[in-house]
C-alpha cells in the first residue's frame, strides 16, 4: 500500500512500453519546458481534438518524466465517458474511479492509487457517467483539485477530445495551463484553432501544442515515428512572453511551450 498525508492508498502497477533514447529525451524536454512556463502552472489539463491523437500516451509520459525527477504528481483520468488509461497501463483491481467520487459514492482517498513508480500516484475515470458535465462542474470536482495543490508539485489531467465535448473547456477554468496534442498530418488548422479558441474562452492558458507521431527519415532511409523537434504548421499565440528562448523554437510557432512528440 502507498501512502499520502497520513492515508493509506491502494498501490497498482503500470504498464509502461520502454521508449527508445530518442523517446525519452523529446519527454525530458517537453518537461523542462513545462517547468520554464513558471511554478504556478501545476495543474496541466491535457487535450486533443479527436480521439486516438495520442493524447493519454503524452500524458502518461509527462507524469512519469516529472516523478523521475522526484517531484510528486498525480495523472487524474478525466475521461468519464470513454476512458482508455486503464486497459493501456494495465491496470487491475481498480473498483473504484473519478466518476464514484464525484457523485459522491466514496471519499477521495478511495480512488486515488499508488503506483510502482516513486511520486507517481494515478486517480482512473471510473465506469462511464451519464450526467459527465454536471460531475465536473461540481464543487466535488473544484475541492478535489484544491486538496490535490496541497500535496502534488504537479496535476496532470487527461481530458476527452475537446473537438467532440466540451468537457476540456470546463476543467480549464480550473486548471493553470493547458497542452493540445495535434497528431501530424492529420488534423486540420480550422479543427486545432477551434480547440485553443474554446480553452482560451474558458479561461485557462494555452502553453503550447505537442506534434504527435511525427514521420521523420533516419540515416538509413527509413521512415519511423519520432519524438523530436519538428516544425507544425499550427500557430500558437501565447499569453506572456515566452521563457524559452535558449531553445530551438521551431520558425512558425510563437509559444511559450513547444516540442513535437
């Protein structure tokens, strides 16, 4: 069993697929530029504009990356209509989720769970819910980011796709800056402004976007899937003056936060 603040959690093993070098490294720096945004951006919400972007694996990665380098954080699973994060970590034994506590079926410290990973504690969606907007306009779900800012350094959400709901736009009122997953040569312009429009009118930041399985010619001629520096064709304007300079900022994107995936 895992334990927070004095409470005993239910601990679970994650199922991670080893990543490559090259992997590993674009998700040191996608965190490095994370922490550059400022320490007041803790709870990061996490969207696409459609389903299988690549979204949950992103956010996976970025907790773990966090946790490795000792900082505490939690993966909140905010997908109470079509969760996936259970069935891709592996997850077993989880009775309990997000969706139980928000209706208040339990208390918070029944949902949230340890993991095989030092500082890395996972909160999972539960069964799907048939009111998911009200659940999360709730003050349940305002109280519960509240007591999470008091023990994590970082809150990593996993939201729905907000070009198919709208749930991504109201956990943005609660959180402190939002990442939009764009997979490469899928996703149209008018599809990826519409989302950062909709987060932006809910009030929460948009730091940046992270290009997703980018096609990328090795020295041998093939083609692979790559974690690294790419220039997107989506334009970012962000609220404050980017703290990156020092980094390769691809020409076309002016964004306090970028590094395709």
């Amino acid at each position: 069993m895992g334990k927070k603040a004095g409470v005993l959690l239910k601990k679970v093993n994650l199922s991670i697929e080893k990543k490559s070098y090259g992997v590993r490294e674009a998700i040191r720096t996608l965190r490095t530029n994370l922490q550059f945004c400022g320490d007041d951006k803790r709870v990061i919400l996490v969207t696409s504009c459609v389903p299988r972007e690549g979204k949950s694996s992103v956010s996976v990665a970025l907790a773990e990356s966090i946790a490795d380098m000792g900082k505490s954080v939690i993966l909140v699973d905010a997908d109470i209509r079509n969760s996936v994060m259970a069935s891709k970590l592996q997850i077993t034994g989880a009775d309990k989720g997000l969706s139980h506590f928000l209706s208040g079926q339990c208390v918070l410290a029944d949902v949230i769970m340890a993991t095989n990973i030092p500082k890395f504690h996972i909160l999972l969606s539960g069964p799907e819910a048939p009111n998911p907007t009200e659940l999360l306009e709730s003050k349940r779900f305002t109280g519960m980011l509240e007591s999470m800012k008091n023990v994590y350094d970082y809150i990593i959400i996993d939201c729905p796709p907000l070009g198919l709901v709208i749930d991504a736009a109201i956990i943005g009122h609660q959180s402190d800056g939002a990442i939009i997953v764009v997979e490469a040569g899928k996703t149209k312009y008018r599809l990826v402004q519409n989302v950062k429009d909709q987060l932006e009118n809910s009030g929460v930041s948009v730091l940046g976007v992270v290009l997703n399985k980018v096609e990328r010619k090795n020295q041998k001629g093939y083609y692979n899937k790559y974690y690294g520096s790419q220039c997107c064709q989506v334009k970012f304007q962000c609220r404050q003056k980017s703290a990156l300079q020092p980094f390769y900022m691809p020409p076309c994107v002016n964004t306090c936060l970028f590094f395709a995936i």
